[in-house]
C-alpha cells in the first residue's frame, strides 16, 4: 500500500486517516477516510448543482421549512458516527460512506447563500433548493463515489480530485469568516486570500496531528 507524502500529509489535517476504513485504489490508500470521503463528495456535487440551477446567486438560507428537512438527512451520518464511536453498535464502511454523502450535500445550501451577503443589500434572494435538487446531488455524489469503489481511475488522480474538494471547501469557509468580520474588498483578493488561508490552516493542522 502507498501513500502519496503531501496528500496523505494534508488529509491528516482533517481525518485519522486509518487505512482499515480508507479506499485504496491501486494500491494507493485515499488521503482521507471513507466517510470524509462521502461528506466531500457531497459538498462538490451540491456546488455543483446550486450552479447549474442557478440558486447559487441567493443571498438567503432556506426558508425554515426546508432547512429543518435538510437538516434531518444529516442525522443519519451522525447517529451512525456516536453510536459506532460509543460502541453502541458497529458500523461499516458502505454506512460511513453512504451516510457521509447526504450530511456533505446540506452543508452548500447555507454556506452558498451566507457568502453572498452584501453590505447595505436592497433586494434578497432566498436559495430555496428543491428536494430533487438536493437528491440530484446525492445521485452526482454518489456515481462519483462509483469510481473509488471500481477503482476505474487511478488512486493518485481520485487523491487529487479528493484534496482539490477539501482545499475549495476549506477556502469558502475562510471566506465566509471574512464576510462575517466584514471585509468586503476586492472580491479577487479576497478568494486569493481565502486560498492561501486555508493552505495554511491545513499545513498546520497537519503537523499538530503528527
């Protein structure tokens, strides 16, 4: 089994990285574990899809209804991740991945909206994703999860492709920080900005979890 030095190095910031419950295609192990897997797969196939139905401009979180609903497709990765941690009952891999999939599509649909806030904003747009949105997202995330188990593609490709998700995600998130302490500059600085930020905080993260 191989693992590729600076992927594995950078997945470390975020997962255990036990290979027991990692893909390992070609014998290459996955930088992060089956059910982060999942959960980034997720988050690539939301984005993916809030852009090509155009919801991704809204600058509102769903209405109270479909953000409780949405927020009960990812009590299912949970109540699979405490009780298997608490030993209550085993889990497995096809669970973690299966589970980690839907929990990763919710995250866009409040993350999306929350950066495009504006300051002073005169009109708003509430994102308002349909079910078959978000099951569109689930069925994307799933054929890509389809590659990891034929291993059709090769590990170091499917590696890349995985810590490319990770580094968007991680930079949205610093982008979303920005936005909460109101730094409104040039929005190309601001992503340039996010991006190395989010470089950092996972450099760092990985060598705290040596």
């Amino acid at each position: 089994m191989e693992q590729i030095g600076w992927m594995h190095f950078l997945g470390r910031a975020i997962c255990h990285q036990i290979p027991e419950r990692s893909f390992i295609i070609n014998g290459v192990q996955m930088p992060v574990c089956i059910r982060d897997t999942g959960i980034y797969l997720g988050i690539f196939s939301s984005i993916i899809i809030l852009f090509l139905m155009k919801k991704h401009k809204a600058n509102m979180i769903p209405n109270r209804f479909v953000s409780l609903s949405l927020l009960l497709f990812m009590f299912p990765m949970a109540f699979d991740g405490i009780t298997s941690y608490l030993d209550w009952r085993e889990t497995n891999n096809f669970l973690r991945l299966t589970t980690g999939i839907p929990f990763g599509a919710v995250l866009p649909m409040f993350v999306v909206p929350l950066l495009n806030i504006k300051k002073n904003q005169k009109e708003s747009e509430q994102i308002n994703p349909t079910f078959r949105d978000y099951f569109i997202a689930i069925i994307v995330a799933s054929l890509l999860a389809l590659f990891f188990y034929t291993s059709l593609i090769h590990g170091v490709i499917l590696s890349v492709f995985l810590l490319s998700i990770i580094i968007l995600w991680f930079t949205l998130i610093i982008m979303l920080v920005f936005k909460l302490t109101r730094w409104d500059t040039f929005s190309r600085v601001r992503i340039l900005a996010s991006g190395g930020i989010s470089m950092i905080v996972l450099v760092t993260l990985s060598f705290l979890f040596q």
